[in-house]
C-alpha cells in the first residue's frame, strides 16, 4: 500500500494537448476518482524514478491512449494545500504534439476542446483553470 506522506510538495505533469484550430484537451474526471465530475488536462503523479518527460509520456497515453510525439516545458505552477493536510502539488505543465487516437481509460468519463472562451463553462480541478490562463495569456489568446 502506497504511504501518503503530505509534508512535501507532489510532483505533477500537466499536459496541453492541442488540436488543429488550438483547442485544448480537458478530460472529464469519473466521480470515484480524485476531482470526481470535475475537468481537468491530462497528467498525475510523477512516479520515483521517473523524469517528467518520462511521466507526462506516460500519464498522456495511460489517461487518453495519445502517444506524445513532442514535448515542451511552458512553466510550473505551485499549488499549495487549500487547506491542512490537503496535497501541495508542484504542477509542471508541458505543451505536447500527439499521434493515436483518442480512447479515455476509467479515471475520466468525457473529453472536450475548449478555447479560453469555454473555460468559464467547466468545472476545473486541480487548479488547471489558472495553468490554462496562463498558457493561453502567454500567447496572447483571449
């Protein structure tokens, strides 16, 4: 059984997945799972051992079957606990060129393409919401 150990930061990778017209990929979290019903980018947990390239690679075709061609460190996002005892992630969001097809494993229940003018209609976990402001503030798309 894993340990929980919540005194330290998490390592999380975030990916921006795009598509053709510049949408983003945002999956739609099953109810059982950490976030339930809420959205978020694809991504988890950096496992020991593991670069994160090597994560986000990993978590990407584990959450929606895309095989990540290249990736891109944009920045990272320090998500401290809301509250105590709540996890304090260090998100590492990376944008990434994909090959495959979608095809979601059982953590989510929906996908979605969203521009900035969407956001406003999800309910985003994670903090997703303001790494995607970011993105899309950086590149000077409103």
């Amino acid at each position: 059984m894993e340990e929980k150990n919540l005194s330290r930061p998490i390592p999380v990778v975030r990916l921006i997945v795009t598509d053709s017209s510049g949408r983003v990929l945002i999956l739609r979290r099953a109810t059982d799972s950490t976030g339930g019903g809420a959205w978020c980018l694809p991504g988890g947990k950096i496992d020991y051992g593991e670069t994160v390239e090597q994560a986000a690679t990993r978590e990407l075709e584990e959450e929606t079957g895309l095989r990540g061609r290249v990736l891109r460190f944009l920045f990272y996002q320090d998500s401290l606990a809301p509250a105590p005892g709540l996890m304090h992630c260090i998100n590492f969001y990376l944008e990434c060129k994909v090959g495959g097809g979608l095809a979601l494993n059982p953590e989510s229940t929906d996908s979605a393409w969203i521009g900035p003018e969407d956001l406003s209609g999800y309910q985003i976990a994670f903090r997703n919401d303001e790494g995607l402001r970011r993105y899309w503030s950086e590149r000077g798309v409103r």
